[in-house]
C-alpha cells in the first residue's frame, strides 16, 4: 500500500513541477533573471521534464505488483484499435505543429545565430482544425488502452489521467492571455478533445 501511496505522491510531484515550469509566472522570472538566455528555457524544460519522467517510470518498472486486468481475446483487438488511434492523432499533432519551437530548438538556434527568436505563429490547419488538443486526446486514449491494469499502473494512470484534464485547462488559460480573442474566437469554433464535442 505504502507503494501505491509513494507512485500517487511522486506522480503528482511530477506533474506540478512540469506546470510549473512552462508556467507564464516561471517563464517570466527567468525573462528576468537571465536576460540572455531565456531563450533555452523551453529547451531545458523539455530534456529535464523528460529525463525526470524517464526516472520516475524506470523506478515504478521496479515496483512489486498485482495484475487487475488483461487484455484478451476481443479486448486485445479492442486495445490494438485504441493504441493505433492514439499513435494516429499522434503523427497528425506533428504534421500540425512546429515542433521546432515546441522542443525550444527554433529559439537555441536563433540565441546562437545572434537574432531574436520570433513567436511561433498560431496554427490552426490539419487537425487542428478538428479538434484543439489531438496530442492530449491522445495521451488521453493511450493512458486507457495502453498497458493490461496493475494495482501500481492504476494509480499513475489516474494522475496522469487528472493532469492531462488539469493542464489542458491550464494550457489554455495561458493561450487565451497570449493571444486573446484569437484563440478565444478558436476555442468557439473547434471542439477540445473530440469532434463534435463542445464545452
């Protein structure tokens, strides 16, 4: 139990950290306290959110734990649907977006080059026309489909399951404060997570 308590705690402990330091209050301390190189902040962020969670999976991988579920027979089938579905909206979010600027490499070379690093432009084409978020919808899918349920998995399932929710709302609350009616007007038009599904 003590376990279970420990992946729920550091999961969350994850997720935090990970809002925080794409968060506009973050972003502006760095703004301040490193003039000249807060270009490279989103560069960091990315490798130190993803080698931290890399830790965090590796250690949960070590962790003694109960099978609560399988995926056989039909279920099997069903799983390889969702998976692929997920993988799908996936390869349609990297059509989508500039995932340059997105990993913080557009802004490092710019740094290196000697000239300012230009706002990615908003981006509304391929899937993004459909649905808001297809790499959250994603996430959201594979979370459900992707490995048989343990009593360990459940749990971080649970929070990452929460925090995809929680930071798709914190997400756009920042995309409404930096592009405002823009994204607003958006947000009217296209569905978040599913087509045909509005707030």
């Amino acid at each position: 139990m003590f376990d279970l308590i420990l992946v729920g705690v550091w999961c969350t402990v994850w997720c935090i950290f990970h809002s925080w330091f794409v968060s506009h209050t973050w972003r502006d301390l760095i703004q301040r306290h490193f003039p000249r190189y807060h270009v490279f902040n989103r560069l960091v962020y990315v490798a130190f959110s993803t080698f931290f969670l890399g830790l965090l999976m590796l250690w949960i991988r070590t962790l003694p734990s109960v099978v609560l579920f399988e995926w056989t027979g039909l279920w099997a089938w069903i799983r390889v649907l969702g998976l692929a579905e997920a993988f799908f909206l996936f390869w349609l979010g990297i059509r989508s977006f500039d995932n340059r600027s997105f990993l913080g490499v557009t802004q490092a070379l710019s740094y290196l080059k000697g000239v300012p690093a230009l706002e990615p432009p908003f981006r509304t084409g391929g899937i993004l026309g459909i649905i808001r978020h297809p790499w959250y919808t994603g996430t959201l899918i594979l979370l459900v489909f992707c490995l048989p349920y343990t009593n360990v998995n459940l749990v971080w399932r649970l929070v990452f399951l929460a925090y995809t929710l929680i930071g798709t709302q914190l997400e756009e609350r920042k995309l409404l404060k930096d592009l405002g009616e823009t994204y607003a007007a958006y947000r009217r038009e296209v569905p978040r997570f599913f087509p045909g599904i509005r707030k």
